[in-house]
C-alpha cells in the first residue's frame, strides 16, 4: 500500500508551512495548545481567507475551491502542528458551511457562506444543555412557531466560540409532543438578536472558549430554519461525524509535543542530555508510535469522506482513541518535567511557555467533548462491528 502524496498536495503543504512560518517569525502569533477552539485572531483569519483556505472542499459554485478532503486535511495538519489561533473560523469552516451547503436554501446559502469565507462569520455552536450533554436528544431549549417567525425559549451550555461568536448555530425542539429525536429543528441566528444573553464560563484552564447563551423570548425569521424541521437530530448525525474525525482531537495540544522533543534534546540532567535517557527516550518514542497511529486512524476517516460516504463509526473510533493520545501526551509531559511541569504559563521557571500544565488540566475533558469515549465506544460496536443493542 503506498502512503505518498501527491506531488500537488506535497507542493500545497509546503505552501501552508512557508505561510505559517512567515508568521511565526513576523511574531503574529505563538505556538500555543488548543489554538483550533482558544486561539481567537480575526486578523488571522482574515489572512487564511485570502489565500482561499477557508471552504477548501466547498462547491466551486458556492466560492469554495471543489478540493478533496485529504486537501483540507494537509492544511488542517499544518495548522494544528505549529498552534495557529484558528478558533475564529474553525467551527465555520468545519461544520456550518457544509451543514448549510447540505440541507440549507439557497437564500441561507447566498447569505451566510460568503461572510464564512471571507473571514467575516464566527459561528458558536449551540448544541449542549444543563440536562442535555452527551444525550443530545434530550435537549429542552424551544423554538414556538408564531406566525412566520419562531420564538426561541431556553439555554445552552458550553458553547463554543459563544464569546467571539456573530451567529450561533442552535438545534431546538420544534414539536414537544414527539418521540425526543424526531421532534428537533436546527437553526443559524446572529448572536446579538434582542434576548439573547451571553455569559463566559471559565474552564480550570482560565479560557473563556465557552459560554452559556440564554434565549429569552428571541424571535427569529422561519427562514433561519436549517433543512427539514423536526428532523434537525438526523441532519445533526452527519456533521458530528466532521466534528469527532477532526485532527484536532489528536493534535490540539501537539506544540507541546514538539516542545517536550526540544526539551528533551536540550535540557541536561547530570551532565547529560534527557534525551540520552533511556525511560525518557521509550516515553517520547512511545508518544511517537501512538501519534502516528491516530494519524493513519484520521486519514482513514477522510479517505471515507472523498468516497462520498458518512465516515461514522470510522470517526468515532478515531476521536476515542485520539483524545486517549492528547491525554497520554499531557501525563507524559508531566512525568519528564517534574515538579515544573506544574507551573502555569508567566511563572519564573516554567518550562515550555506552560503548555503542560494547561495541557494537563484541559485533558480531562477531551473524552467528554463532542461524544463521550463511552457512547463512542458503543457507535464503533453496533455499528462498526454490528454488535446486539443488548
């Protein structure tokens, strides 16, 4: 089996790395671990939608540029590899716009993916609640029809990119009365609509990435509607699937990889090189092996999606295993910094800017996002290996 790229697609991926390393050294940004979700820079944006990066894979007929997700995935890689504050259209760009190209009108799709690809557009999603977490469907958050409008009553929790956000992508449940996944709508509304109140929630790390949104009585358009109403759950299982293959549920803390590497090669201990000890070199090499195996698992997953098919047990396998890695990653981390590991980013003697400790503590949610590691488990059985429900 060869495992090469193209000569185009190697061409292109050099082409990403001397545009981020033009950035790196212009000091518009430093390497930092979750950059996809917490690094927040609309003037980088706007510089990746300039270049076209932004809809790579999008219908030329729509301002994409028609490419194939191996494509998306190279730029994706280069990204993540180097940290770059890619939150401002992360979620856009991933999920929205293909959701809208998929199931939106075209009135939806002439007004929205424009602003997404011109850098303009930072969507939150609003999926999670207080009571509706893993359990997507038993979400309460309402939207009452009301002539050609709808009323939006109810809360969201952890939602991403919420502080930063112009529109929010909302699922709500437009008929009370059904069966709990039949009776959901999906919608994509600006974020400053009268009613809507937006309120920072500070994770253990100190980012402020999430938020709870409060709708109280918004009314919105019936044209915010996204596809078929009462069958948003359905329309929703197609873009998790891009939400768990990302590479940045292996990748999202890989600076700090690279770091703990040079670390390692440069930090002495009683005379000698980290590196040349043989506990601290089977760990890093053991990280190295379980990387490329998440890698091969995520090109997997996309080589899928260019067949036209839903990767979906395929992308739960690798979104399991891949936050297994990050987590692996942040406890070896600690192990070969000892004590300093410990140290937050700006103390006096913190090694590696602080990656490893912010790695650490942000690590424990990495199996609960986007799915937790249990009911991801359980897609892979059912519907990878055809397992009985019971």
């Amino acid at each position: 089996m060869d495992f090469k790229f193209t000569e185009e697609q190697e061409r292109f991926r050099q082409e990403v790395r001397n545009f981020l390393e033009e950035e790196l050294k212009q000091g518009s940004f430093q390497p930092s671990c979750d950059a996809w979700i917490q690094g927040y820079s609309p003037e980088f944006t706007k510089k990746v939608a300039h270049r076209g990066w932004i809809g790579l894979t999008w219908p030329k007929a729509y301002g994409g540029q028609g490419r194939s997700n191996i494509d998306r995935l190279i730029l994706t890689e280069e990204m993540l590899r180097c940290g770059a504050p890619a939150a401002c259209h992360w979620f856009a760009d991933r999920q929205i716009g293909r959701s809208i190209i998929a199931f939106g009108t075209e009135e939806q799709k002439q007004e929205l993916l424009p602003r997404i690809l011109r850098g303009e557009a930072y969507v939150g999603l609003g999926m999670s609640e207080p009571e509706a977490g893993s359990d997507l469907a038993s979400l309460q958050t309402r939207a009452t029809a009301d002539g050609d409008d709808y009323i939006i009553d109810g809360q969201k929790m952890w939602t991403s990119c919420a502080r930063f956000m112009t529109d929010i992508y909302l699922v709500a449940r437009t008929d009370p009365a059904a069966p709990k996944q039949r009776g959901i709508s999906e919608f994509v509304i600006r974020a400053n609509l009268p009613g809507i109140t937006i309120t920072p929630t500070i994770d253990i790390t100190g980012s402020e990435a999430w938020a709870e949104v409060f709708f109280d009585g918004v009314r919105v358009s019936k044209n915010y509607l996204v596809g078929e109403k009462n069958r948003g759950f359905y329309q929703i299982l197609n873009q998790l699937d891009y939400e768990r293959a990302g590479l940045e549920r292996l990748m999202g803390n890989y600076p700090l990889f690279d770091a703990i590497v040079q670390f390692a090669r440069e930090t002495k201990r009683n005379g000698r090189p980290l590196a040349e000890d043989t506990l601290v070199r089977h760990k890093l090499a053991q990280l190295q092996i379980e990387f490329e195996v998440g890698r091969l698992l995520i090109y997997r997953v996309v080589l899928v999606m260019d067949e036209g098919r839903a990767p979906n047990w395929e992308a739960a396998m690798a979104k399991v295993y891949s936050t297994a890695f990050e987590q692996h990653l942040a406890n070896m981390a600690i192990e070969i910094l000892g004590l300093y590991g410990q140290l937050v980013a700006g103390s006096k003697w913190v090694p590696v800017a602080g990656m490893a400790s912010h790695s650490y503590l942000a690590s424990k949610g990495y199996s609960l996002q986007a799915g937790t590691s249990e009911i991801l488990r359980n897609i892979v059985a059912l519907r990878g290996l055809g397992l009985p429900e019971s």
